[in-house]
C-alpha cells in the first residue's frame, strides 16, 4: 500500500506541486509576519504620542503606551502579535479604535476593485497588442512600426504610476473635463477610468514589449512554419499554435509585474483619493498606527502571494512540465 502511495506520489506532478507550493506559502507568511512586525519599529516618532494628540502631557502619553502594549519588551509585543494573527485578530487601530480586520475588510473591496480591472485590462490589451506586433515586423519588414513600438513602450513603461496618474488627472479630468478627478461614487463608473488607467498603463507597455520578443522566438520554430505551410488562417495559425507556446515565458514574467501592480494601486489610491488600503495605509504611516500598518501590509503580501499562486497554476494547466521546475 506505501509503495503505491509513494508511487503515486512520484508520478503525480501535481501533489508535488502542491505540497511545494503550501510550504512556500507558509514561508511567505511567516516571513510576513516577522516583517511586517518589524518594519514598523523603523519609522521615526513616537506612536502614543500620536495617539494621544497634540495637547497631551506626558503623563497622560505615558499612560496611553501603557494602554498600547508599548511598555512591553519587544519580545512580548512580537508575541502578542503573532498570537493574534494565528487566531485571526490583527489587532485594534491605535488612531480608529475598531479592530484593524474590520478596517482592512471594509477598504479591501475599493483596492481589489482596480487592481484586478487593471490586470484584466493588461492581459487583454498587452497580449494581442504584442503578437500582433511582432506578426506585422517577421522578417524586418515594418521597420518603423516596431522602432515606434518600441520606443513608445519603453518611454511610458519607464514613467513611475505616482507621475502617469498626475499627468492623466491633469489631462482628463484638468484641462478636459472629461473624467472626475478623485473618487465619487462607487456606482459611477466614471470614477474607474483613471485610476485603473495610471495603474495599469505601465505594465501594459512592460507586457506587451515582453510578448512581442516572445512571439517573435516562437514564429521561427519549426512546427510555427510548419503550420504556416498549412496556409491556415491568421486567426488559427497564431491563436492555436503561437499563443500557447509563447504564454509560459509571458506568464512566468509577467506574472511578476502583475503581482507589483498591488504595491502600485497604493500609490495610485493616493494620487485620486481612492478610499482603499493604499490611502488608509499612508494616513496609518502619519499618525504611527502600528496595527494598522502591520494588517494592511499582511493582508496585501497575502495577496500578492496567492496571485503567484495563481499564475503558476495557470502555468501548469497549460503546460503540466513546468510544475516540476517551480521553486518552493
């Protein structure tokens, strides 16, 4: 019976992917844990003075680290902390008083919102946009398509998110008038456009120059030509047997970019005012709020973590080979 479970285990690629893959995890979030309780002891100033505001005497600041558990070793508060996080409890906000889970929870949705619009639109944008120009320039022809794609891609992929979704306010919605420039209304749709545009922009220049240099590998192999020779139609032809094989190497890297488009969206939030975690965390970071800090960093590696997750499982259903080369 062991010997056909260990059988078994061998020769299945996905049980080895799996128990690879929730170590990894595991790892991921105990070394989240230990950063996410340190980072914060790094930043400068005192967070019961914050706490206890401007007008406080320091009695009454003294009073109020006691309150906070920061009289407590350092020892005892990484305890606590992990304590809490085990069972579920982040901790309450030193500057909301309510639990940081309740924070965390009723901003996530706003984040989440134009993070994943903003993967969407990028996969659906930067993958056609990149095969299609690499189809149109095989052989050198079309020189100056792709010196201008190029040359266009690499120009805005190089622009920081904070600097493309300025320029877009001061264009669309400045000197247009044609978006809002900050948040409105979750039901207006309007409110949409630009953040989703300033976060995913970039990485749809990054994808797509990624895509293209991919293409272009795959359009000289043998079974491409082949199928070429077949005089199937262009649809067909790049579709069925140019897509799948370029899209391990493009969602190898690319799931790379999409994961960094998460520490993006708070540098988007801010620039629009977009009441998700990146907005909250900067306020949080000005008034010393350590749990809050602590919760919003967790919960957002957490997600960076599971879309990695994600995208090497779409890597193993599309090609079950590359399960065995995934790292834990």
């Amino acid at each position: 019976m062991r010997s056909a479970l260990g059988a078994g285990w061998r020769h299945s690629p996905w049980l080895q992917f799996a128990a690879k893959r929730l170590v990894g995890l595991a790892l991921t979030f105990a070394l989240l844990i230990v950063v996410t309780f340190f980072i914060v002891r790094l930043f400068p100033g005192d967070p019961a003075v914050a706490a206890a505001g401007p007008d406080a005497t320091p009695v009454q600041v003294e009073q109020v680290r006691h309150e906070l558990g920061l009289t407590d070793s350092l020892f005892v508060q990484f305890g606590g902390y992990v304590r809490g996080v085990v069972e579920g409890n982040l901790g309450t906000s030193y500057s909301l008083r309510q639990p940081v889970a309740e924070s965390v929870s009723a901003r996530l949705p706003f984040t989440l919102g134009i993070a994943l619009l903003a993967i969407v639109l990028v996969l659906i944008v930067a993958i056609p946009a990149g095969m299609a120009v690499s189809v149109l320039t095989r052989g050198g022809r079309r020189r100056w398509l792709d010196h201008g794609f190029n040359a266009m891609t690499g120009l805005v992929a190089a622009i920081p998110s904070y600097v493309m979704a300025t320029f877009l306010v001061l264009v669309f919605a400045v000197s247009l008038a044609l978006l809002p420039p900050a948040y409105s209304n979750l039901r207006q749709a309007q409110s949409f456009v630009l953040p989703v545009l300033g976060l995913a922009l970039g990485p749809i220049c990054t994808v797509s120059r990624l895509v293209r240099r991919e293409t272009a590998v795959v359009l000289e192999q043998d079974f491409v030509r082949t199928a070429r020779g077949w005089r199937l139609g262009g649809l067909r032809l790049y579709g069925k047997y140019a897509l799948p094989a370029l899209m391990t190497s493009t969602l190898t890297l690319g799931g790379l970019i999409l994961t960094s488009m998460l520490g993006g969206a708070i540098v988007v939030e801010t620039v629009f005012g977009w009441p998700g975690l990146g907005l909250e965390v900067v306020r949080a970071i000005l008034v010393r709020d350590y749990p809050l800090i602590q919760g919003i960093i967790l919960v957002l590696g957490m997600l960076a973590a599971l879309l990695t997750l994600l995208v090497d499982v779409v890597l193993g259903l599309i090609d079950t080979r590359t399960l065995g080369s995934r790292n834990v």
